[in-house]
C-alpha cells in the first residue's frame, strides 16, 4: 500500500507542475475591451470610446464615410509600447485607401491599401497582405521601441523594424477617420487595446479564441490560479495521509 502512496504523491506532483505551467502561459490579458453591444464603454472600467457619427447597434458598430472611433491618449500607459486588436470589414473606401488607424494627425499610420493592409510612414512604399472589402477581418497592430507588427486573420503580414514617431499614440487614437478623404465605410464588431506588444503566439490564441466574452475575461479563464493548484495539491496529500491511517489499521 505504501507504493499506492507515493504513486498518488507523484500524480499529484505531476497535475500541479502541468497545470501551473499551462496557467502561466495563458493569460492575454487587455486593458481596455470594447465589444460594442449597444454601449461604448470599456468592459474593464476604463475610458469609453468616443463615436465621431456613425451607429452604434446592438452588436457591432457601423460607420460612413468621415466617421468613426476615437480613444483618449490617457488610456495607453505607454504611447510607445502597445498592441490594439479589431475584428471589422471595410464595404467600400473613399480612394485608393482606407484608414484604418490614426495616431499621428497626419497622413501616417495603418491603412487598407489596392487590397493589402500596411502602415504608411514617411512616404515609404505600401507592402502588406491581402485584404479583401466586404469581408471581416482579425487584426492586430502591435508596436515596442524597436519595431512594429501588423497580424491579419492571425498571421503575421508584416515586420517592420524602427521606432517612427509617428505610431506613438501622441493624439487620440482614431479608428476609421482620416483626417482628408483616405477612409471607408463599414463595420466592427469589437476592439481590444493591450499595454505590451503581442507576439506571434498571442496574436494566433486571440484568433483562434474568437469574439471576447462580454465579461472581459483573460483569453484563458478556465486555467486554475497557482492558488488553486496549490489547494488541489493540499487534497491530494490528505487523501494520501488518510490512505496511509486505513492501510496501518488494516495491518
């Protein structure tokens, strides 16, 4: 009976390494959630997003030409180091192009462009991945000091290394506005902001997981805490310890 002990120490020991190291993997969580179910507000408490026109419904937002989203400066705790995540489609742009985010003021930033999705700076030449009108699409930008990242439908479309000014979030972040003619009109379903630069791994996890919960939980909620691994691991020794009382009396 002894040999059932340790086997039952052992499985225990093994439950609790798998399953901290799984929770500590999982967690993507964002700082600001918009799932535009009727309200602009942040499922996190945080500042609403503000609507330039366009109509808010009761599962997404649609937006015309010259309208749009903004978000105050004051929700980035760091306008160099940040990931903003959407799920939307353009119906039509006004142009060659379409504007998807604008954290400059001027003609910089992320944009749908002849059908692919890149971010213009400094009148660099447009390199991207397809993107297709009347189609939604998972999108993710994501900047740190040293380069910026842009994700569609999981998969990364484009690296582009340096640190231009013009993607910090110096001004209100706006979502579809240009401040000319370069934009579209169409619709999005939800929007989440982050305080790190996802990586590629985190990127694919949010695309697989879909639409966030209205809650505003982490990616993986279902993923016991460390506490919780350690109060699974604390049952597993009394019923080892109550194991070894029956097996003495029986002796």
């Amino acid at each position: 009976m002894r040999v059932k002990h340790h086997l039952l120490t052992a499985a225990a020991a093994a439950v609790l390494a798998a399953g901290m190291a799984t929770g500590a993997a999982a967690e993507i969580v964002p700082i600001h959630s918009y799932h535009l179910d009727g309200s602009l507000a942040d499922s996190y408490g945080g500042p609403s997003l503000t609507s330039y026109g366009g109509e808010l419904g009761a599962n997404g937002y649609a937006f015309d030409y010259h309208e749009g989203l903004g978000l105050a400066t004051s929700a980035f705790a760091d306008p160099a180091v940040y990931s903003v995540e959407l799920y939307f489609q353009f119906d039509a742009v006004n142009s060659a192009y379409g504007r998807i985010l604008n954290s400059s003021g001027n003609d910089d930033g992320l944009y749908v462009h002849s059908g692919n999705v890149s971010y213009y700076s400094d009148h660099a030449a447009y390199d991207g991945t397809a993107f297709s009108l009347g189609t939604m699409h998972h999108l993710v930008f994501a900047r740190s000091n040293t380069s910026m990242q842009i994700y569609v439908d999981g998969a990364l479309a484009r690296n582009l290394n340096g640190d231009p000014a013009s993607s910090k979030i110096l001004n209100p972040l706006l979502f579809f506005i240009d401040e000319g003619s370069e934009d579209g009109r169409g619709y999005v379903d939800f929007i989440q902001t982050f305080d790190t630069a996802l990586s590629a791994a985190d990127v694919a996890t949010l695309y697989n997981n879909g639409r966030p919960s209205p809650a505003g939980p982490s990616v993986s909620d279902s993923v016991p805490e460390p506490a919780e691994w350690a109060l699974m691991l604390a049952g597993f020794g009394l019923a080892g310890a109550g194991l070894r009382r029956r097996t003495a009396r029986a002796a």
